[in-house]
C-alpha cells in the first residue's frame, strides 16, 4: 500500500510520536489527485476552500468548504481535489483522543480551524512542552467535540452496484428509472432493488440523490453556477434542484456556501 508524505517536508508525519500535527496544501502546486494510500496516525483532510472527494470503506467522501473527512488510522483511502483547492491535512497519532473508528465528515468550528492552521505553521518535530505542544492538546479536544455532516454516499465493490456508480458519476443527468438501469445491468427490477439496498443501505432513488449532492457540492464549491450544476444534474428547473439541496442540507445553495466562507478571509494569511 502506498504511503504519502506531507508536500514540503522531509520528515513523514507518521514518523512522529507527536499527538497532532498539519501542513498546508495548495492544490495548484501539487497533484490534485493522490492515488490509494493510508497512514499510521488517523487523518483530517480539512477543506479551506474549493472542495475534496475521498473514497474511502466503500463510500465517497465530500469535503466541503470548512468541513474536514476524519479517516482514522490504517485505512486505505484516496483524495481527488478541484483545482481550486486549499487544503490542510492534520494527523492524529493513535489513542491519544477519542475520535470515531469509522469515516465522517466533521462540521469544523471557526476557532478550531485557526488553531488548525497556526498548528500548520509548526514544525512536525515541535518541543514535547510549551505553546505547540499544549495547542494541540486543545486541538484535539476540540476536534472530538465537532458535529457530524450527511455528505457521503456509500458504493459498493460488486460489479453491477460500481457500474451504476460509475455510469452515473460519468453522466449524472441520466434520468433512467430503476427498471431501465436494472435492463441495462441485465439485472430483474426487483433483484437490482434489493441489491442496492443491501450494498447502500439506500433506494435508488435515495441514493441517485445522495450521489447529486456530492456532485453538486464539489462544483458549487469549484465555482460553478447553481443554474449550470442544476443542468448538468438533470433537473427541470433551478427550484427543483434548490429544493433537493434544501431539503438534505437545510439551507439553499447559495445560503450554505455563505455559511461556510464567513471565516474565509483568514485565508489571505500564508495562502494567498
């Protein structure tokens, strides 16, 4: 399994025995896709702006403007970025804070991503005492305490539920019903519906909806137009594409990216 290094580091983070430590990345000036990976300590990939997709334990990832993926230690996982991106990793050495043993996508406070950011300025190697040392003890506190996200959608490694994933991640404004996939997949109407619930846990029609709202927040957040991502995905009209995003997220489109750029003037700070 491959093993990836911080950009602009010699020493690996995961050679270490520090409790937290972070790291900058601007997309533009490294690959925006890393291939499948994973690392001793647990990983938050926080997204400072544009937005990351993470496959990870059969589901994919959005990250979102200030949200971050947790991926605890160990597991295989894989990142791809807009072009936009501004990221900041943070790893977590093992045991040391009570974080989930599974993938979520966490809300980060304003406050915890500054702190975020400040432990980015530090090296990996800081002083075992003194200010770094108690700032990510607080960060780690902090961090157990963040509210989880819905923006995941689970996949499956059988070959006819990666195929509608696939199929449908290539073109998501096909609007086939679950009998034209199910022909297509040379699938029963019945038996494909059974398969999709128990692969996902989702019906189909959950799951095409969870599958446009990763799509949609990856575009929204790379700069597209609502109105451009609201074609793209197939829908009727804007409204009805505002209403789906409302409707899962709680705020309409343009209301939840505003939300989340309140804090980003902080970016100018070393990442301009």
């Amino acid at each position: 399994m491959a093993h990836v290094s911080l950009p602009g580091y010699d020493l690996d983070p995961d050679e270490t025995d520090r409790p937290a430590v972070a790291s900058r990345l601007q997309v533009a000036d490294y690959d925006a896709e890393i291939p499948v990976h994973q690392h001793r300590k647990g990983q938050l990939i926080l997204a400072l702006h544009g937005a990351v997709t993470c496959e990870v334990a059969n589901a994919l990832w959005i990250v979102p403007p200030q949200c971050g993926v947790w991926i605890p230690g160990g597991m295989p996982h894989s990142n791809r970025a807009t072009a936009n991106a501004r990221l900041c990793y943070l790893f977590v050495e093992p045991g040391v804070v009570a974080l989930p043993q599974h993938c979520v996508t966490l809300s980060i406070s304003p406050m915890l991503r500054e702190m975020i950011l400040h432990l980015a300025d530090a090296p990996l190697d800081y002083p075992r005492e003194g200010h770094t040392a108690r700032l990510a003890r607080v960060v780690l506190d902090e961090l157990a305490r963040m509210p989880a996200e819905r923006v995941y959608l689970p996949v499956s490694d059988h070959p006819k539920i990666r195929a509608l994933a696939d199929a449908l991640s290539a073109n998501p404004a096909d609007r086939g019903t679950i009998a034209d996939w199910a022909r297509r997949l040379a699938l029963g109407e019945r038996t494909l519906t059974r398969l999709i619930a128990r692969e996902t846990g989702l019906s189909f029609g959950r799951w095409r909806q969870q599958l446009h709202l990763l799509i949609a927040i990856r575009e929204l957040a790379a700069g597209a137009a609502v109105q451009r991502v609201s074609e793209s995905l197939g829908y009727e009209s804007v409204t009805a594409f505002i209403t789906m995003f409302k409707k899962t997220l709680g705020l309409s489109p343009t209301r939840y990216f505003a939300a989340r750029s309140r804090s980003q003037s902080a970016d100018a700070r070393g990442e301009g």
